[in-house]
C-alpha cells in the first residue's frame, strides 16, 4: 500500500529517478486558526511547499487549545500521532514520558540551534538531552500596556515598578479614571499574579516559587506580599470585569475608559489594529525589574512511522528554526523570534524593547518561565496555583488564608 | 420460520442498540470507575493505586465549592421549577381564553439550548449592560444588581437562568396532571361547596404525586449534569465560584491532564445520580398491590 502510493507519487511528480527518496509528509496539529494566527501559519506551509513538501492541515479550533490536545490524546492512543503538534513547555516533557515523541537532534546539530537558542529555551526544547521540538517565538507575559493620552493628560510616567504602579493607580482614581482595564477569568487573574510576583520577590523568588514549587517559598512572608498586591489591585479594576475577555479589556485602554492592561504582548495587536502606534499612542513597560517572563510556542514533533514522515520533520524543524520564518511570523503574531540573530529592524517599538529586555535577561539569567502559560508548571500544579490566585482576588481571602490554601493546594496536585 | 421470526425478531432487532448501550454506557461507566482508582495524568494507566484520587479529592476545596454549589443549584433549581412551573400550570387550566399561545410563550425557553439562555442572561445580568444599567439610564441610580460578579451571589444567577429555562416545561407536565385528574371527584367536592383552593390543595394536587416525580427526575438530572449553562453564564466564576462538579471534571479532564481527578469526579457524581435514581427505579418497576 505504502509503496503504490510513493510510486504513484513519483510517477504524477515525473521523478522517476529519485523515486528511492522520500517525499516530506507533514501532517500538523496547531490552533492557530484567528486571522493574524492563520496568516502566520499560512507562512510556513508556503514554506514547506517550497521545499518540495506535502503540508496536511489540522487546525483544531476551541477553548485555548483544549480542543487541540484532546484530538492530540486520541490520535496519540490510536497510535496515529500527528508529524508535528503545536505544544509547549513542559507539556512537551509531560507527552516524552509518555513515549510518545520524537527526535530531531540531528537537525539541530546541523543547524547549530545551542548556539542560536537562549539556554533557558532550548531546555524546554530538549527531550532527555536531544532536540525534540522546535520554538517558533517568544511571548513576553509582564508587560504593562498604557494608554499615552491618559497618562499625558494625569500627569504619570509609564510605571516600571510595582510601587510607581500603585502610585499611579491611586492618581487616577482619584480623577474617576479606571486604574487596571482586567478581565476576571482565571488565566488573567494568573497573568496579573505572575507579574507582581517577580516583580516584588525578583528573579530567585519567582523560580523558587513557580519552578521549583518549594514549599518554604510557597509560604513566605514575600508571597503574602504578592498576594497583598493583588488585593490593592482589586480595588484598581471596575466593578464590572467579572469573565470579561482579555480584548476587551485591551479595548478599554484603547478607547481610554481606561489607564493600563496587564496582559501578554499578543494585545499589542489589538492595539495596532486599532490604528494606535506603539511607543507613541500606548506605552509598553515591564515592572519585573528586569526580569522577563517568557511563553514561547512551539512545534514538538512526535513517533512517526515512514521515511516521508521523517524527511517532513526533518524539514519541518529546519524551517521553523529558519530566520525568515521566525522574522515574519513573529511580525504578524506581535512576538519574537526564539532564534536571537534575526534582525530586528522591521519590528516596532515594543517588539525592539522586548527583544533587547530578552538580551538583557539572558545576560543578567533573568529569563523565566511564565507558570500562568504553562511554561513553569504541568497542569495539575499550575492549575492548583491557578485555582488558589482566582479564589484569593474574587474573595475577601486575607493573604495568609491564601498562602496557607497556595501550599495545600500545590501539595495535594503533585 | 415465521414462528422462529416472530419470537426473535424483537430481539434481534433490539441486540444492536442493546450491545452499543451496554459498551458505550455501561462499559465506559466502569472504565471510569476503574480510571479513579489510578495515578492517570496525562494518559490513562491501569495499575491500580487505591483511594488517592478520592484523598485527593476530598482536599481540594474547589471540588468542594462544586459539590456545594451543586446542592444550591440542585435545591432552589429544583423547588423553584417546581412551584412555578404548578403555580403557571394552574393558573392556565383556568379555562382561560388564550391558553394556546400563553402555553407556547412559556414552554418556548425549552426550545432554546442552555448556551443561549446562558448567554442572553449574562447580558441581562451584567452590571453594566444589563438591568442594573438600565435602571441607572432610567434615573434610579441607586439600583444595584450585580449577583453575576458577586462570588457569593453568582450561583444564584445560574438558578435564576435555569429556573427561567426549564418552569415552562415543568408547567407542560402539570398541566398535562391537571386535565387527567378525575373531574367527577372535583365536580363532587363542587357541589358540598368546597372552595377551588381547598379542592386544588387536598383534591388535584394530592392526585398528582407521579407528576411531581417525574417532574422531580427530569430537574434533577438536569441540575446535576449541568454544565453548559455555568459555562455560558459565568464560565465557572467569579474566579472558581460557580464551579459545578461537570465543570470540574472538564477541567481536570481537559485542561490539566489529571485525568485520576476527572475520573474520580465523575464517579462521585455517578453516585450522586445513582442516589437519586435508584429509589426512582424501585418504586417503578416493584410490583403494584392497587
């Protein structure tokens, strides 16, 4: 059967003589179905094409890529796993222990991607020691994202600490301005968390915490900190953000109902969108003291039967990894290149500030993992931290019930 | 051969349905409880590994919101569709003359899916959209109504939309009570002067205990696996406040990879269900002695 379907292949491509050579297959699992995310895509199956390759499509659209990984569960037990799946973080460690992926080392070697890859994301990238995916950007989680006019007409600098945030806030009560444009669902409750916590403990306490899940930091009096922040900042939102979604809230800071966002860079787009131009119509400013909390998306590439299904991985992560692909997919998704060479000339303001905040960390070893994107943790354990920062910012939960619900909580998900 | 046909062929005809129910319900029921019994995570295993998912059940203080708000939802949902649904049914039968399109105005929401009703009541019931905006625009800018981010008050709009959804139904079934009851008796209880509150209350209303019972069956499995009107609604918050056991479950399924949690969810409201249907069952199928 496999071998009709080569020959008959070769025989309608007319390369009788290469017909020993295997046709790369790839069959990809992602959803990135929205319309910058599609356009994205769309330029790696161009690509692919390109390369002599045969791209199958298999966006599976829903719930944040919930969908997504449960066809992933199906095809995987039914021993039919996809070429290539969109996934991340340790999520792809979690899918290796259960046998189910692959390598790609030899693509790596030869592309040299230890020395293009931030050490920190390249771990994330490696399945005992070898490649077994391949990053396509990096996400920046801790910005704050401000309106230019609103701050203009109140008189406040774009705040780079968590105590000039607070400041700043308070100014703008004042003048009947809402502080914090926040949408109250879990994810973002999470977003908000992460930020204010390596901002106000620093890079040691954030990997304590949130990597490490060490119970003592778990516990401490910084964390009871953090969640008194987060109190503080409750009383920063409108009375209204109950399960509003995310670009909703961004659309606030947009029209000016309100001052500042916290959210992932992906709500720049929203901004440019509107017409607004980075750097000069909104402000983007980390308060994390120059840490950075990165979320990068990627391709792991699982078992797959068939000489044309490993040329396509082959293919497949070399074109990921290649500089033309990282510069414009990262143009249309708002985010970075991974791979730290590429020229950063066409990006705009808040994509060079990222870039160089992403250098900086490197440097300082300042480069985190986001635990509200399922970059730190496995799901259980981010999910229990999760569960608890909800409950702690929708409640009157003093912040010592919370540190004490925190550590029960990580506990009893491991 | 006809014979042979006609002794069979109910069988024969029932065996494919009967095989699929008995794999893809029951088989699947047992699979899960056996799943609860493991350290499954991400894929399911089959070594066993004792009670731990229920230990670490009973620890997590989100399946204990869950399980609360179930016997909120379940309790009010319940009773309220109940005595709307009868008040509703009742004053319908009072030979009124536009019976046929009230009738159709109130069983409409049962048209509609839980996704919608949820939807339309999390615009109602937005603070500022909904009713409490409109009483602002309308100059009483006192008006506060804002259950719907109110952790504590949130499950209390999933009643309200629930209630909304389904008392239309519920009044169908009284209605449809209403007209068996034995109109001579009610005609008899007529004429020694009995007044119609008094013939309701100890006349047709004691009638209709199998009603009720159904009634009682159909709200109740509907509150227990109700899932897609929390999500509509409120998406499980304010932060996990709406949190129901079904919502719980997808999320330890889907979300978090724990599928030991999720199966063990499940099986507990397996139980929940079993509690409730057993005594149901038994009273149906033992044999009458009237």
């Amino acid at each position: 059967m496999k071998k009709s379907v080569l020959l008959t292949g070769a025989l309608a491509l007319g390369l009788t003589a290469s017909a020993a050579h295997a046709d790369p297959q790839a069959e990809v699992l992602h959803w990135w179905t929205s319309g910058g995310e599609a356009a994205s895509v769309k330029v790696l199956m161009d690509e692919f094409a390109a390369n002599g390759g045969t791209w199958t499509d298999m966006p599976v659209a829903g719930g944040g890529g919930d969908a997504a990984m449960t066809a992933l569960r199906a095809r995987v037990l039914s021993g039919n796993a996809p070429t290539a799946v969109q996934l991340k973080g340790p999520s792809i460690q979690e899918w290796y222990e259960e046998g189910a992926i692959g390598n790609i080392d030899d693509v790596a070697k030869a592309e040299n991607w230890d020395a293009l890859l931030p050490a920190a994301i390249a771990d994330h990238m490696k399945c005992d020691g070898a490649y077994c995916a391949a990053p396509v950007n990096v996400h920046r989680i801790d910005w704050i994202w401000g309106n230019s006019k609103v701050l203009a007409d109140a008189g406040i600098e774009p705040p780079t600490t968590w105590d000039e945030f607070n400041a700043a806030a308070e100014k703008l009560k004042g003048m009947g301005i809402t502080p914090l444009a926040h949408g109250g669902q879990a994810w973002q409750d999470a977003t908000v968390f992460e930020a204010v916590a390596v901002g106000l403990g620093g890079p040691e306490f954030y990997r304590k915490a949130f990597v490490e899940l060490d119970m003592d930091t778990l516990k401490s009096d910084q964390m009871k900190a953090v969640f008194d922040q987060m109190r503080t900042m409750r009383g920063y939102v409108d009375d209204n953000f109950s399960g509003r979604d995310w670009n909703l809230a961004t659309a606030m800071v947009i029209n000016g109902e309100a001052a500042f966002q916290i959210m992932g860079d992906w709500a720049k787009g929203e901004f440019i969108n509107a017409g607004k131009v980075p750097g000069k119509d909104f402000t983007c400013t980390s308060p994390s003291g120059g840490a950075y909390l990165y979320n990068v998306d990627s391709f792991a590439f699982f078992n797959v039967d068939g000489e044309d299904n490993v040329a396509g991985q082959k293919l497949l992560a070399k074109l990921v990894m290649g500089g033309n692909f990282q510069k414009v997919f990262n143009l249309n998704k708002g985010s970075v290149p991974a791979r730290l060479d590429v020229s950063m000339d066409e990006f705009e303001f808040c994509g060079r500030q990222s870039n160089a905040d992403l250098n900086t960390a490197i440097d300082q070893g300042f480069l985190l993992p986001s635990y509200a994107h399922g970059m730190a943790l496995r799901g259980a354990q981010a999910g229990a931290i999760t569960d608890v920062v909800t409950a702690h910012f929708n409640s009157d939960m003093s912040s010592e019930e919370a540190v004490e619900a925190l550590a029960q909580a990580v506990a009893n998900s491991l | 051969m006809t014979e042979w046909l006609e002794k069979h062929a109910p069988k024969m005809v029932l065996a494919p349905s009967f095989i699929a129910i008995l794999v893809f319900v029951y088989g699947f029921i047992g699979w899960t409880a056996y799943v609860s019994f493991t350290r499954s995570k991400l894929l399911p295993k089959y070594d066993l590994k004792g009670t731990i998912q229920y230990e670490r059940l009973a620890d997590s203080p989100r399946f204990e919101v869950a399980l609360t708000n179930l016997a909120i939802f379940g309790v009010l949902f319940i009773l309220f569709a109940t005595i709307i649904g009868l008040t509703l049914a009742i004053l319908l039968d009072q030979k009124i003359r536009t019976e046929g399109p009230l009738r159709t105005i109130y069983l409409y929401p049962m048209a509609l899916s839980f996704i919608v009703t949820g939807t339309a009541w999390k615009w109602i019931l937005n603070p500022g959209l909904g009713i409490e905006s409109v009483m602002h625009d309308l100059g009483w800018t006192d008006f506060a109504f804002n259950w719907l981010v109110d952790p504590n008050l949130a499950i209390y709009t999933v009643v309200i939309a629930g209630v909304w959804q389904s008392s239309g139904f519920v009044m169908a079934l009284f209605l449809a009570g209403l007209r068996s009851v034995d109109n001579e008796v009610i005609r008899a209880a007529m004429v020694d002067g009995v007044s119609t509150p008094r013939i309701y209350m100890s006349i047709i209303i004691p009638s209709m205990a199998p009603i009720f019972l159904s009634a009682f069956i159909v709200l109740s499995h509907l509150a227990i696996k109700s899932f897609d009107l929390v999500i509509a609604l409120t998406g499980g918050g304010p932060g996990y406040a709406t949190d129901m056991p079904a919502t719980f479950m997808y999320a330890m399924a889907f979300s978090r990879g724990d599928i030991g949690q999720a199966a063990s969810s499940a099986t507990v409201m397996m139980v929940i269900v079993t509690a409730i249907i057993v005594p149901y069952l038994y009273s149906e199928l033992r044999p009458r002695h009237d």
